[in-house]
C-alpha cells in the first residue's frame, strides 16, 4: 500500500483501540498518529497496553515487525495545572502557552527530551524514536507482551535491585542533571529481571525549585519498597549511597 494512502483506520487494528479514539481523541492527535505512521515510524497500533486518565499507551509495529509503543496523551482529561508544575521553572522549556493543548504538547516534547538526555547518561529508560503534538513513540519493553510493573513482578535479587537503583539516581543526578520526580515500584518494568524505569514526563533539572523535595520524594519511595521486599533501609542511606557512587 502507498504510504500516502494509508487511513487511520488502516492503522488500528484493535475494535477497542478504535472505540476509544472515536470517543478521546481529537482530530488534531488523529493527524499526529497518521503523520508518524507514514513516516514510518510505525505502521500499525495493535493493541493497548495501557489506559489512564492523562495517555493512552499502544503497542505498534513497524515495517520490519520490530514492536514500538506509542504513548499518546489525552488532551482533555490530562491534568495540565499539575504538568504546568513540572514545566515551569524548567530552563529548557520557556514560552510554554497556557492553553490545555500547549502544556500537553510541551509535556509530550519534555518527555522525548528527558528520554534522550537519561538515556545519553546511560540510565535504563526506553529509547526515545519520534513524537508530534502529543504522542510520543518509543521503544517497547517486553518480549510478545508488555513487561509487566515491578508492583506486580517484584525482583529476584534484592540486593540487584537495590544497586540499579542507586546506580540509576547516582546517573540521573551526577550526568544527565534530572530527578524523575515520580519513581515508584508503578513507573519501574521488570522485564525478565532487567528493569526499566518509564513514564519519564514529569522529570525536572536540577535547577527547579523543588528538585530536591522531589528527589527526597523518590528516595522514600525506593526505600519504602526495598523494605517492604526484605532489604531495610531508609531515605538517608539511600542517599548516601547515591552520594558515594562513582560515576
């Protein structure tokens, strides 16, 4: 088929996918999906791995069958107050709009930017490919199915974990100059015991004004989780550790 030809409708494949752009998506995200897929960036969304009030995420493949997921935020139902708070503030972002849409576009490009910049520090996070307006497509995490939440597929070895996290926060601080700002046991995937931390919008520079209320924030979190999966620990020595690690 001549990629100029290809419809929306060619490119879902699922009825429920379907069923949810009819009654979500406006026609602006419509010709964003559309632009990327003649680009080929993918050809076809299959299935939806996830659904929550902000995006919409699908697996797609590409021309080669090489799986992609494609993040596609929801304009309407996004909570654009509580982005704006990650976006101002943020010197690599300025000039933001104040209109739903804006935010939702510049959280989508933030995402793609703080993707390539934890991926540049070599922190596990999925490879950013392309976006527009707001979807976002990425490399997709798992095998035939998504990896599943570390909530719902605890590690093997603690201690392992353990050191990915020190090692990933010890990165995100020290070398690409974020903190994620919402890293939890729900934005972390084990995918056979290699984990991969997602859902990378809200991540802030260090030079936001609650960067470290937000870094205390996922230290407590991490350390809530390492205890509550045998490993006591803390905040404190958790960012000791983070401290310590040579980069």
């Amino acid at each position: 088929m001549d990629r100029k030809e290809i419809t929306i409708r060619d490119i879902i494949r699922e009825e429920a996918l379907q069923k949810i752009f009819d009654r979500v998506f406006d026609e602006r995200t419509i010709l964003a999906i559309h632009s990327l897929a003649t680009k080929g960036y993918f050809n076809n969304l299959e299935y939806i791995v996830s659904s929550g009030k902000e995006a919409v995420v699908c697996k797609a493949v590409d021309a080669a069958n090489n799986p992609r997921a494609v993040k596609i935020y929801k304009i309407e139902t996004s909570d654009f107050k509580n982005m704006l708070a990650y976006i101002e503030h943020d010197p690599r972002f300025t000039n933001i709009g104040r209109e739903k849409h804006d935010i939702v576009y510049a959280w989508t490009r933030k995402e793609f930017r703080n993707l390539e910049e934890l991926n540049n520090a070599g922190i596990r996070v999925p490879l950013p490919i392309a976006f527009r307006e707001n979807v976002l497509v990425m490399e997709f995490i798992g095998q035939e199915n998504a990896a599943p939440l570390l909530k719902y597929s605890p590690p093997k070895d603690i201690l392992e974990f353990e050191e990915f996290v020190v090692r990933s926060l010890a990165l995100m601080v020290k070398k690409a100059g974020l903190i994620h700002a919402d890293l939890s046991e729900y934005n972390i995937l084990n995918n056979n015991e290699e984990f991969v931390i997602i859902d990378c919008g809200q991540a802030v520079a260090l030079e936001h004004p609650r960067a470290e209320e937000f870094f205390e924030r996922d230290l407590r979190n991490m350390a809530k989780y390492l205890t509550k999966q045998g490993l006591k620990t803390d905040a404190s020595k958790l960012r000791e550790k983070v401290r310590k690690f040579e980069v």
